[in-house]
C-alpha cells in the first residue's frame, strides 16, 4: 500500500533520484527556506518501506507560490499515478499555507527529475505560462473542493427545503376518537 508523507531537511540525504543520482543536500537554500516557511520542503511516496516516488519544492519568488525543485517516480512505478498522487498530496498542503500556484520547468527533450516532461505536467493540470519552459498550477482552480464550502452549500440548500409538516398522532388519523372500556 502507497503512503504519503512530508519531507523534512533530515531525510533529503537519502532520497537521491534513481535517474541521475541527484541528492539535494540539506543545507540547501531553497530547501532551508522552504522548511521554515511550511516545515517541509517536500513530499515523498513510500510503497513496501521503499521511496517510490518524490516532489520537493520552494518558496517562489512570489507571495502565495512554489516552485517545483524535483519529482520523480521510480522506473518500476512510472504511470502508476503515484507522480499526479504526489502533486495532490502538496498541493492540499500548500493550500493550507495560502499557497495559490506551483510553478515549475517543463522540457520536451532534457527531461530530468528538475524538469519533467510537458505532457506529464499538462496531463496533472498544469498548464504553459507566459514562458514556453514555464508551467503552472493554480491551486483555487484545479482543487473540486475546498473544506468549508461544501458544508455552507449544503446548508443553504438545506434551508431552502419546504418544511414537512408533522404526521398525526395515532388516534386523531381519521379526526374521531374512540372510547374502549367502562
């Protein structure tokens, strides 16, 4: 069964990526910067106790935006869904943290684990930006609900209902009463 954590600064030794053996190490800047600002720096996917799959982000140069560092599915677990499941799991996180948008580098022929494939990132939602390397997802858009709102909808809708009137009491159906006994 896949589980999905964070990532904190500790763990980024040993997640190096099975393409190009990339680590990024700890003392990173965007890394630091992103573990102070949410208190992760990324999210991984672990199937079996084995690190199948990793996305690290950044802070972005802008209020309320990341910026994708790296992700990565392990060969044996490409096209599992596990990259567009770790791409969600950050995404809800970053919301909670009043992130809008993650930017990140697509590549049609250097694609690397800093810059997955266009088709990959238009397929989870990303769309091009003003830039043709530039991607982006924008969180109030791609996400079908957010906490709350459905909660409110449903109690409008609610109150909007005609109101039942009550069933009548046992006896009083046909409006006479009967007497037994004495």
């Amino acid at each position: 069964m896949a589980r999905l954590s964070m990532v904190t600064l500790a763990e980024l030794p040993g997640l190096a990526c099975p393409y190009c053996g990339r680590v990024v190490p700890p003392d990173t800047p965007w890394a630091v910067a992103a573990a102070a600002r949410w208190g992760w720096c990324g999210v991984k996917l672990t199937v079996e106790e084995q690190v199948a799959g990793l996305l690290l982000l950044a802070p972005g140069d802008e209020i309320g935006q990341a910026m994708l560092m790296c992700i990565w599915v392990r060969p044996g677990s490409v096209r599992s869904g596990y990259g567009k499941q770790l791409v969600q799991a950050a995404s809800a996180s970053l919301l909670s943290r009043k992130v809008r948008v993650i930017v990140a580098q697509g590549s049609r022929r250097n694609v690397r684990c800093q810059t997955p494939s266009r088709d990959f990132l238009k397929a989870i939602g990303f769309t091009r930006g003003l830039d043709d390397r530039l991607w982006r997802l924008d969180l109030d858009r791609t996400v079908a609900e957010k906490p709350g709102v459905r909660g409110m909808v449903g109690r409008l809708i609610e109150s909007l209902r005609p109101v039942t009137p009550p069933e009548p009491a046992g006896g009083a159906i046909s409006g006479r009463t009967t007497h037994t006994g004495s």
